[in-house]
C-alpha cells in the first residue's frame, strides 16, 4: 500500500516473525541475575568514542574484549516492571538489547534496516504465580523480512548461538 502524499512516500510490508519463548522454573531475578553475569555491557560512550576516533581496529578490539567470553554484549536495558506495577499490573519484565558490533557488520553489509533488529533485543518476564520466561524474535525469521539480506550468514549465525545460551541461563 502506497500513499498519495508526494512528500513522504509511506510503504506497508507485513511479515510473520517466529517467537521464541524459553520457559524458566527459575526466578525473574536469578534469570536477571544470570543474563548480567553472563554478559557484560558495552560503554556506550566508550563505543561511541571509538568510532569517532575511526580506528576500526580498536573498536574491533574493545568489542571482543567486552564480548567475553560469549561474544556477544548488553548494549542497554530497560526494566519496563516497575512501571507496569505502578499501574497495578503484577508483571515483571525486563528487555535487553544484546549482540555484537562486529557481528552486526555482516548484517548492515546487506542492508541499512538491519538496525531494527540489529542489537537483538529479548525481553525477559514474569507474572506474579506464572514461570518466568525469555522471550526473542528468531533472528531468521525476523531478518527474513528483507529480501536483500537473504544471503547474509549472520541471523542463522544469531539462531545457532543465542538461542542456546539464553536456554542455557534459563535453565
């Protein structure tokens, strides 16, 4: 569907996305507890600072560096629980934008929307007397809506390491 407007051109694509839900007998907080010791987080000023700088080589390193030993890195979280509590709604829940800059390159190589799935993001959740969970879009599934990063290796890459240590906390 396109729209009339001259000025800003508006496209519509629908798209089916996998889900994945990894259910946990463990609690919000231990899976919490786990996700932050298993990844570390980026310095968004740091990064931001060595990318100004220009020496991809530093970047690279401080990306591995942070990585360790998973690879991939917090690049920033936000506790959505609190506030959905203060509304009288008995949820805790977490998301985490997470991945791997260097990773990442062999995503925006193919395309410039690889940002929208691009740190992955996962949302971790609870509700009052319910299993915690982990929820992710597929990375092939939801990269998988752009025809040109059909031959990307990256989001089978994604599948194939995410998928296991995000069960592997949640167990």
């Amino acid at each position: 569907m396109k729209s009339t407007d001259k000025t800003a051109e508006v496209t519509k694509t629908p798209f089916t996305c996998e889900l994945v839900t990894i259910h946990s007998k463990r609690s919000f907080a231990d899976l919490i507890s786990r996700i932050e010791s298993t990844f570390q987080h980026y310095d968004a000023e740091t990064l931001r600072d060595l990318t100004a700088d220009g020496d991809s080589e530093k970047l690279a390193a401080y990306v591995k560096k942070v990585g360790e030993p998973t690879e991939f890195a917090i690049f920033y979280w936000l506790d959505q629980g609190t506030t959905q509590r203060l509304a009288g709604i008995p949820i805790e829940s977490r998301f985490y934008l997470f991945g791997n800059a260097t990773i990442a390159q062999g995503l925006f190589r193919y395309s410039e929307r690889a940002g929208l799935g691009a740190p992955v993001r996962f949302c971790v959740s609870q509700r009052d007397g319910e299993d915690a969970r982990i929820d992710i879009d597929l990375p092939t599934s939801f990269f998988s809506q752009f025809p040109e990063m059909r031959d990307s290796p990256v989001p089978q890459e994604l599948d194939d390491r995410m998928i296991p240590l995000l069960r592997k906390i949640a167990s």
